[in-house]
C-alpha cells in the first residue's frame, strides 16, 4: 500500500464543555422588605426589559436547592441556549418571564433559567417579560406555587426547605405568618414534618434566621447524641444496625445473590446513598479499587494511586475561568458565577 492510499488520520478536536452564566445575589427577605417599605413601586410595565434591568434574588424569589438535580438542570440549560443560538440572528425564548416589581428594581419571579441562558449566549437584545403586580409576599408566594408545579423536579429536600423559610419569615412579623395547613397546601411537605419544625423554631428563636432546615437537622442530631456517652451512642448504633439488618434478611431477595440488583435498589431509595455508603468504608473501597486496577491495567496501578492520594489531600485547584459575559448588562445586584457540564 502506497502513501498516497493511506488513510489519513484526521485529529479530532474535542468540543470544550459549556460553562453556564448562573447569576445569584445576596439579597434576603428582609433587604426586599425594606425596598417595599422605603422606595416607591416603579410603574413601568414594558413588555420586554433589557438583561441589565432584570435582578435576581434566589433566597427569596428561587425555591430548589443549588445543584438539585443537577442532570435535569443542565439538560434544560443546553435546551434553551441551543434554542437562542440556533438561528442567525440569534432568537428570544418562546417562554415569557415572570417578573416583578420591588421599590425601584424588576425581580424574576418565574424563569430564572431562561435569564441565565440569554446571559450565557451572550443575548443582546431586550427580554420579553410578564409583570406580576401583587405584594412581596403573594409574589414569593407564586413563586413557589410556580416552582412545584414547573417541569424541572422539585425534590422533598426543597420542598423541606421551603416549608422551612415560610416558619421563619413569619417569626417576628405576623404579617407573613402562614398556618401549617397553607404550608402543607403550598410545599406539599407533610404535617408532621412541618411540626416537628415549628418545635424546633420554637427552641431556636432568632438563631433560626440564618439557619438552613437541613442545619438545623444537624444540629437536632447533634444535641442528641451530645446528651449520649461514647458507649450508649455505640449500643445505639448497634442496636439500630441490628434491626435494619434483621429487616433486610427477612426481605424477598438475597442482598449477596446479586449485588448488581442491590446497587440498583439502594440507588432507587436515593441518589445519594451509594456515594454515603461509599464514604463509610473508605479504606475498603479503596483498596477494591487498586486490587481491581492492579489486575487489569498493572502499568496504571501506581497512578491511581497517586490520585486517591490526592483526593485525600487535596491541594488548592486553580480558579476557573467565568464565561465571557458583558458586564454591562449584567444587573447591579447580581454576581456571576458558573458551572461546567457534567
């Protein structure tokens, strides 16, 4: 065979992965207040605004968690940018945001999404945009109506986690106060977890304000094990494992039979318990993986190695780059941050 009926190897360029604008902000219930009580209500009603009148207030207006379901989010992030970037010139999102007017400033109620894909394919036309012109509180309240009924998923954590901030925010001003059953009907959480977080509004008092439901979970299990000594929490452990053992033996399938159905089990009771379970047998993990590297592939062996060694210490990563994004028309209460694709 001669040069010329060589097949020529043609290098592959890899396509860079897509780092998303996501923008965020400080701004609390309390600040929103305050614009409410002490700046007059704009009364411009336009139906588009440009990205740089457009302000965000995640704690507030945002109601799931940062990276829940991060694979759906990332999917309806490469959705809607593929949309606004598909045609030359590039075209608006057929989905109106929701906004609203607080003071002098336009928040997002519903699309924070789509806002963050015009900034992330660098939009630079108007926004289209639909106003909402009950108070602060209706507003946070459809937001989170909005938010449960939307079409990315709403985890119970989130849920958990709005129920929460709707005790909080009614603490020391009884206008915002909601009764359990307007809680349940909004955040779907059940009453006897909306319970248990009122006891525990009650015991905390103002400390609540800045506190997280899952901070204070931790600090739940924490005062309960502290009034333990190191031996009753060990029985108790003990004992709690003994009786989820016993329950999982009387179980209709063999948990070693077949690991593979196992895995799959526990991944269905929650996404997260692999990873947990995982972090309980570190070294064994560890040492399986080596073991299996070690048979297969001897010649990488010592590099795996090295990189658990890393992972156990790891060493301050380099800062990556933020998107190229015009900070002209990014809003005065908003900062930038991103994040690659999975």
């Amino acid at each position: 065979m001669n040069a010329q009926n060589k097949k020529r190897e043609v290098p592959v360029r890899k396509t860079p992965r897509k780092r998303y604008v996501r923008l965020q902000s400080s701004l609390t219930l309390e600040d929103l207040k305050r614009f409410e009580a002490e700046e007059a209500r704009s009364t411009e009603q336009p139906d588009t605004l440009p990205l740089k009148d457009i302000h965000v207030a995640p704690f507030v207006f945002q109601w799931r968690l940062e990276n829940d379901e991060r694979a759906a989010e990332e999917q309806l992030m490469k959705d809607l940018v593929r949309f606004i970037e598909g045609d030359e010139p590039p075209r608006a999102l057929d989905a109106i945001i929701l906004v609203t007017a607080i003071g002098k400033r336009v928040f997002v109620l519903d699309g924070h999404h789509r806002l963050d894909a015009y900034h992330t394919a660098k939009w630079m036309g108007r926004v289209p945009v639909k106003h909402f012109n009950g108070s602060l509180k209706e507003a946070e309240a459809l937001a989170l109506r909005l938010n449960v009924k939307n079409k990315l998923p709403m985890t119970q954590d989130a849920k958990s986690e709005a129920a929460w901030r709707m005790l909080v925010a009614g603490l020391n001003d009884h206008t915002w106060r909601r009764t359990h059953e307007e809680i349940m009907r909004a955040t779907t959480a059940s009453r006897t977890n909306i319970k248990r977080m009122a006891r525990a509004l009650r015991a905390l008092g103002d400390r609540a304000i800045h506190m997280s439901w899952a901070d204070v979970r931790k600090k739940l299990r924490s005062q309960q094990q502290d009034e333990m000594d190191e031996a009753d929490r060990r029985d108790w452990k003990e004992e709690k494992a003994r009786e989820l053992a016993d329950y999982l033996m009387k179980g209709p399938t063999n948990l070693i039979r077949d690991p593979e159905i196992t895995a799959r089990a526990l991944t269905m009771v929650s996404s997260l318990l692999p990873s947990l379970l995982v972090g309980e047998w570190p070294e064994e993990a560890r040492e399986s993986l080596l073991v299996a590297i070690e048979e297969c592939v001897p010649n990488r062996a010592e590099a795996v190695r090295e990189a658990l060694d890393a992972l156990e210490h790891p060493a301050v990563g380099r800062q990556r780059p933020l998107p190229e994004v015009d900070v002209a028309n990014l809003p005065d209460t908003a900062k930038r941050n991103d994040f690659d694709s999975l």
